[in-house]
C-alpha cells in the first residue's frame, strides 16, 4: 500500500503500512540515503526505525526489533521515528509515543499501543483518550499529559517529521543505518532479512569507521 491509500485509510485509525519502495540497484535488498544524513554522534553507528501505530506490519515487526535490540552491538544507538507525513492522526500519536519517551514509559506501554489503536480503536488521537488510556495503564496520567503538551515534546514530534522527509521515508516499517542506507521487509524479503541485512549494514559502516 502507498503512503496516500495509508493516509486515506488513517481517517478511521485502521491504515496499513505503505511497503510500495521501487526496486534500487542496489539489488534491492537496501538502498542508499542520498543525500547522506548526519547522525548525533559519528563514533557511533546510528540505527532508526521509522513506524507508526497505525501499521500492521510495524506491529509484526516491532518484537523481532526488540529481540534484535538485546544483541546489538556497544557502538550501536537507536532510535524510533514516529511517520507522520503530514497526517494530523499520525501526528497525534507520535506525540503520543515522544510523551511516553520524556516519561519513560516506552517499555511499559509501547506494545500495548499498537493493540490499542489498530483492534481497539481507541481514541488515543484526543487529549481525553489519551489520559484515560495512560490512566489504565497504571501510568501517572497528570505527568504524562504534562510531558504530551510540552514544548519539548511538540518539538521532537517536529524534528520527527523533519527527519522522515530527509530520509524520503514512503513506508513503514523502514530501518535506516548510519544515515547512509535503509532497508525494510519489502526490500529484504521479510523482517527477519531486514535485520540480517541491518546487521551487514551496521558492519559495513563500522569498516567505514576504520574499526572493522
């Protein structure tokens, strides 16, 4: 699905990803980033995961990343990027997702999101939704409403979709490498190749860096 048929479809919060990358020369298993991206800190080997709550496939792929995680490497750092693409829904819930960031409830409640929003249909679009759901969670609502109206938070939602563009991120669930690559289930095959292929991307940048 491409990124308009999602958007039409996130008016009911039940869009599913856009996978619909063309083919790269790269025999399509990543592609380059062009131009390249700056990553925070050049020592390290960047990796960040663009998604959004609303995608099936990013709900599939999101415990296969989690056990990735555990086994990545001192000189990796990663990071997610909530999709926005100019959608006011999309841009809710990656409020949502920084909220939980700032409060450091992402553990405690990033999974239960995506059930949330795609067989619930929870109104986690509204301020009121929010709360309530947070609340249920056992999560300090007051706090975490807090953090989702702060500057710091609008900021980071902000910078989200600065970043999506520079990527010219068109689905999800899509890993980016070093600011150099991206790779996704769509150009890899599946998500575990995907993460195979991260790890070949991670290595390659890490050689890159003379420590390889």
């Amino acid at each position: 699905m491409n990124r308009r048929q999602l958007l039409l479809q996130m008016a009911a919060l039940a869009g599913t990803t856009a996978i619909g990358t063309p083919a790269f020369a790269q025999g399509a298993r990543f592609a380059p980033v062009s131009p390249t991206q700056p990553t925070a800190d050049k020592a390290k080997i960047e990796v960040i995961e663009f998604f959004h709550y609303g995608c099936p496939h990013c709900r599939d792929f999101d415990p296969l990343l989690e056990d990735w995680l555990k086994n990545v490497p001192a000189d990796v750092v990663f990071q997610r990027v909530p999709a926005i693409w100019g959608n006011p829904q999309l841009k809710a819930l990656a409020q949502f997702y920084y909220a939980s960031e700032v409060t450091g409830d992402v553990a405690k409640i990033h999974p239960g999101i995506f059930a949330a929003v795609q067989d619930d249909k929870a109104p986690l679009t509204t301020e009121a939704g929010v709360a309530e759901w947070v609340a249920s969670k056992g999560v300090d609502a007051k706090r975490f409403m807090d953090a989702y109206k702060s500057f710091s938070v609008q900021g980071k939602v902000q910078r989200a979709d600065q970043i999506a563009r520079a990527y010219k991120i068109n689905g999800v669930p899509t890993l980016a490498i070093d600011g150099q690559w991206t790779t996704s289930a769509s150009m890899a095959g599946s998500h575990e190749a995907a993460l195979q292929v991260a790890d070949e991307l991670i290595a390659k940048a890490r050689k890159a860096k003379g420590r390889g």
